[in-house]
C-alpha cells in the first residue's frame, strides 16, 4: 500500500471554515505575510498554511467572504474525495496569483488542513497513519549575509550553538575573506545557488566565478539549484555527488526532468500542492536512493510545524532546513533551541 492509500480514506466532516492572516518582519530584509486556513468539524480543526510571497495575494484572499470556502468544502468526504473537490475550486476568486507557484502555494494550504483534520479526527498523527515513526529533527539555520555581506548574523548564530549547521544563499558579492571566515567555521552544509528564481529578490545570476569559488571552498556541501549553462556545466561536472535541486521540484515527472540523476533533494511541501504529488515524490526518491531534507518558506505558524513534522517522518537525519521560527527574526532572540528538536508524542495530525 502506497503512503497516500494510507490516507486516501481517511474521513473529514467540515461544518465551517475560517481564516487568519499573518505579518512578520524577517532577517532578509522583507516583510512575510501568509494565510491560515481553518477547517473546522467534529469538533475539532485542522490547519494548513498558505505560504504564497505576494502580499497582493494574501489581501485580495482577506477581501474574500469565509462563505466562499464554507460553502464549497461544508460535507463529509474521504481525504480523496476532498482533494479531488479541490481541483474545481477556483482558490483566487478575485484576481489571478501575481506568481504561478502560488496556485500549489494556497492548495497545499487547503490540503494539508485537510490531513490535519482528518487525522485529528481519528485521534492520530501522520507518522502513525502512514505506519512510521517521528524521530528527533536535526536542523540547519539558513540565513542571508546582508549587503554587503558580513559573517555578522552567522557568528551570533553559532555563538549561541557552536554545532549547529548552515545553510547560505552565495551571491556574486561574497568577497574572499567572507568565505575563507565561512569555510573555517566548519558549518556550512548546504549552499543554495538560487540559479532557479526568477523576478525575486533573491536572483541570483549563473555566475561561474561564484560557483569555482564556493564548490572549491566547501568541498563537503551540498550545493542546490545551479543553472547549468555553457560557463557553468565545467563547474557543476565536477560536483555531481553533491547537487541538490529544490525550486523546480514540484513531482516526480520534475525530478525525472532534471539535467543530471539527484543525489539529493529539497523537500518544500507547497511546491508539490496536493498530497498525493508530496507522497509519491518521497516514495520515488527513496526508492531511487536520493537523500531527501525538508525546506521551510518563512511560515509564521502552523506550516512550519508540518515541515518538521514531514522531516521527523521521512529524513529525521538530514540537514533539514527546518530552524524554529525564531531564526528568521531580525534580532535573535537569546533562548533559541539547538539542534535536535524532538517531537511531541502526544501530538495528533500534522502538528509536531
């Protein structure tokens, strides 16, 4: 029985539906906003957050009547037949996503709250569903080095836990001194290229200069989403045991479609949109031996219990990019957790 046959009957019965926005400064110089989704039955409700960027999106969504969900979704359904419910709800009644992705943004939002209230309902967890076991999550904290780029923010971090890893984001303005500092520090697990975004404040060009410096600097990285171009397929060549991919995977086909055979992936559950999609992309990636680590949006709530939820359930032991929301503040607070967070054995649905 595949993972998602585990879920697939499982009963929700939903009364009504509500919603709660959510603002929050954040150490990358951007103000987040996401959505909460409530599903509420049975007495009990099942939550999923919608992690789409634009903020355009999340009050064109606030101007939308709560009838508008309540009376599409009001019913009894297996989880099966709610997701296929939602194929033929138009999720932006108002005004078209200013970005494609968040289309599967805001349906995963509906379907993880769906999962959440069906398995609450049948008072169990998603690991136990799915036959598995949670396991302590190891972490890694990403963060950006500002402009111009200092290892500022990253020393305050490992001043509070020396062992904790890092995940960066290089850029072309990353100057030798900052990556000899990184490179000594031993920390620095995952680099993400970001040669996959386009139109965001994250851009980064396919610089080849960039790419020889950090692959030659931190030689036991693991380094996500280059852009192969002709100046860079030298380069990439040589680290192919080391190239992770994590914006253009959103199924299985996408893994197929990728210019080399993954030896690791970025699991971000909104990219995928429906559960099935997440499930299967899993199953195929461990069957296929890829090594698998979950990736956070900046959730300001519950999304970022489900991703160390789906972390401590499949890849407990990976560099998970799932750092208590308390990293992404402008100032670091004092008490932040280390690494392992350990989950909560009492906690029912997707909630960690």
């Amino acid at each position: 029985m595949s993972a998602y046959d585990r879920l697939a009957d499982r009963t929700l019965s939903i009364d009504t539906t509500a919603r709660t926005r959510h603002e929050r400064e954040t150490s990358s110089d951007f103000t987040r906003v996401t959505t909460v989704f409530e599903l509420h039955g049975d007495g009990v409700v099942g939550r999923g957050e919608d992690v789409t960027y634009d903020a355009e999106d999340h009050d064109a969504l606030s101007a939308v009547p709560d009838d508008t969900f309540t009376d599409a979704l009001t019913g009894t359904w297996t989880f099966d037949e709610f997701s296929t419910a939602l194929d033929g709800l138009d999720l932006f009644p108002t005004k078209s996503p200013e970005r494609p992705s968040a289309r599967h943004y805001r349906r995963w939002a509906l379907e993880s709250a769906g999962v959440d209230l069906a398995l609450k309902r049948a008072d169990t967890s998603f690991a136990e569903a799915l036959g598995r076991t949670r396991d302590p999550v190891e972490f890694v904290v990403s963060t950006r080095l500002g402009d111009p780029p200092t290892t500022d923010r990253v020393d305050s971090i490992l001043a509070r836990h020396p062992g904790l890893g890092l995940k960066l984001d290089p850029t072309s303005d990353w100057t030798d001194d900052v990556v000899d500092a990184l490179a000594a520090t031993d920390a620095v697990q995952v680099l993400d290229l970001k040669g996959h975004y386009t139109g965001t404040m994250v851009d980064q060009s396919a610089d080849p200069a960039l790419y020889d410096r950090v692959i030659e600097a931190f030689p036991d990285a693991v380094i996500e989403d280059p852009a192969v171009t002709e100046a860079t397929r030298p380069i990439v060549n040589g680290a192919t045991d080391r190239l992770s991919w994590d914006a253009p995977i959103t199924s299985v086909e996408s893994v197929r479609d990728l210019p080399y055979r993954p030896r690791w992936l970025n699991i971000k559950p909104s990219r995928f949109g429906t559960v099935e999609s997440l499930l299967e992309t899993t199953e195929y990636a461990r069957e296929n031996g890829i090594v698998c680590y979950a990736g956070g949006q900046f959730e300001l709530d519950v999304g970022r219990d489900h991703i160390q939820t789906l972390a401590a359930t499949f890849f407990p032991d990976a560099p998970n990019d799932v750092a208590p929301g308390g990293y992404n503040l402008p100032d670091l607070p004092a008490d932040l957790p280390g690494s392992p967070l350990r989950p909560d054995r009492a906690a029912r649905g997707l909630d960690f």
